[in-house]
C-alpha cells in the first residue's frame, strides 16, 4: 500500500516464474515512476507506473520520492543482468552530429537558460544527433548509488530509437508518446530523425496544438503521414479522437512477443511498447 502522495496507474506481477537473468527498465521525471522487469524471453514479470502527486519542483524532493519508491518495491536490493534509467526533462539540447562539439553542447544548454550549475553535462550520441542534457548531481549520487552499472539515458531515446527501429514502425513518420504530464515528439525523415522535443501538458488541447505544430513545421500532409501513439493512452481517449478528425492515418503498435506472454489485463500493449524496442 503506497502512502497517500502516490497513485498508481497500473500495477502488474506476473505469475511467470523469475530468473536470475532479467532486466530492470526505470523512467524518472518530477512526478513519474515507471518501471518494466522483463525477462531473457521478453515476458514482463512486473510492470508499475506510479504518480507522484503534490511534486514540488526540487531535485531533493524527487530523489525522496524515488527513495520511498525504489524501497517499496524492493529495487536496489534485486540483482538484474542489464539496469537501463531513463529520465525525462526538459533540459536537453539537439545537436546534429556534424556540429557537435563538448563546448558547443555546454553553450547550447546555457543559451536555452538551462541551469547547469551542480549538474552533470550528459551528451549522448542517438543516430545523426548528440542530446546534450543535464542531470542534477543530487540525482546522479543518488542513482549511482543505488544502482551500480545502471546505464543513464534521457528519456528521449526511448521513443527516438523506437521510430527509428523498430520494425512495426518502419512506414511512420511522426511518433507520439504519452507520459504523466508531458509529451514527447518525434519525427523522421528519409529514415533520420528530423526533431524530438518533450512538452509538458495539462489538457488535449496543448497535446494537438504541440503535435499540429510540429508537423507543419516539417511539411508533414496529416492525410498521408503515419502517426504512432504509444504510452499511457486508451485508444478511445478523447485526445485520440481529436487528433484523428485531423490525421488520417494513426495506429498503436504491437509488440510481438508480447503477445506471447500471459493475458495482462492493466494496460494495453502499447503502453510498454518502447521498453520492448529499446531492451
């Protein structure tokens, strides 16, 4: 039973009996915990994404949060072959490849006002592109020391490497994924990723006019483009069925073995799709 601060969204413990050889997928933001346990055969055996409620804009407060979190569910104390973190903020910069340099990247951050004092510069190279971002020292001790040889990644690349890999969105243009508060973005062309950006929502309305704009920015004809919708969304929600009075073509993809694992009624297949993708 989680204290009063937190909500759970989903929460699933498989009756699949565990081996030593599974690995741990983690998304952190300010007011979302979600993680993925999966197995060598690609079954999840837990899956949970918990709100935090009442989140005040602290890294001290986040990592609290994490702490009561990870303790619940007995995080650090589990041996996993592979531990992948993703965080999700919105202080990151894009920078292509063929422009990249460290400095470039620090002054890249500091001219979008990203406060890079008691922070950890991250730049990580995902296909033509360098996202530069910062992770607060306090989160970074704090994960570290929790979790030894965890590999750290902005969240981005979760959907980033998913449109751009994953087979079942190989005819996608546009994916959209959907996360407590926030959306992120992503669009290809010519099989490159064009642009990734994570906004934070509170109504349909900014998730269509962010998606809408973007898409006009690039060109892209919502009669012949291909969208994708991952995340925490039902396939009737309401900003589905906006969005589709406006773009013709919109699916959820599937994972394959996923469908192979025992019948789990939490959450659609879809809402794991990126953990599948990226493993």
């Amino acid at each position: 039973m989680l204290a009063e601060n937190y909500k759970t969204h989903f929460s699933f413990t498989s009756s699949i009996k565990s081996d030593k050889l599974t690995h741990l997928s983690l998304t952190l933001s300010d007011n979302e915990f979600t993680f993925v346990i999966i197995n060598e055969s690609q079954q999840i055996l837990s899956a949970h994404k918990i709100e935090i409620l009442n989140t005040i804009s602290s890294n001290l407060s986040a990592t609290k949060d994490w702490e009561y979190l990870i303790a619940n569910f007995s995080l650090a104390q589990t041996s996993f072959k592979t531990i992948k973190i993703y965080r999700l903020t919105k202080n990151f910069t894009l920078i292509p490849k063929a422009f990249y340099t460290p400095n470039q990247a620090k002054v890249a951050l500091k001219t979008s006002l990203i406060d890079i004092k008691n922070s950890s510069q991250i730049n990580q190279n995902i296909n033509d592109f360098y996202v530069s971002w910062i992770l607060n020292l306090n989160e970074k001790n704090f994960l570290e020391k929790n979790f030894q040889n965890a590999q750290i990644s902005h969240a981005g690349s979760l959907p980033i490497n998913t449109l751009l890999y994953a087979p079942a969105l190989a005819n996608c243009n546009v994916l959209l994924k959907v996360n407590v508060g926030f959306i992120e973005i992503c669009i290809k062309q010519k099989n490159t990723l064009a642009v990734y950006n994570a906004y934070s929502v509170t109504s349909t309305e900014d998730s269509l006019y962010y998606l809408l704009f973007l898409m006009q920015e690039f060109n892209l004809n919502p009669l012949t483009c291909n969208l994708a919708i991952l995340g925490e969304i039902s396939t009737d929600n309401e900003l589905v069925s906006c969005i589709k009075k406006y773009i013709k073509h919109v699916n959820f993809p599937i994972a394959s073995i996923y469908k192979q694992t025992e019948n789990i009624n939490i959450a659609p297949n879809h809402y794991f799709y990126t953990y599948f993708a990226n493993t």
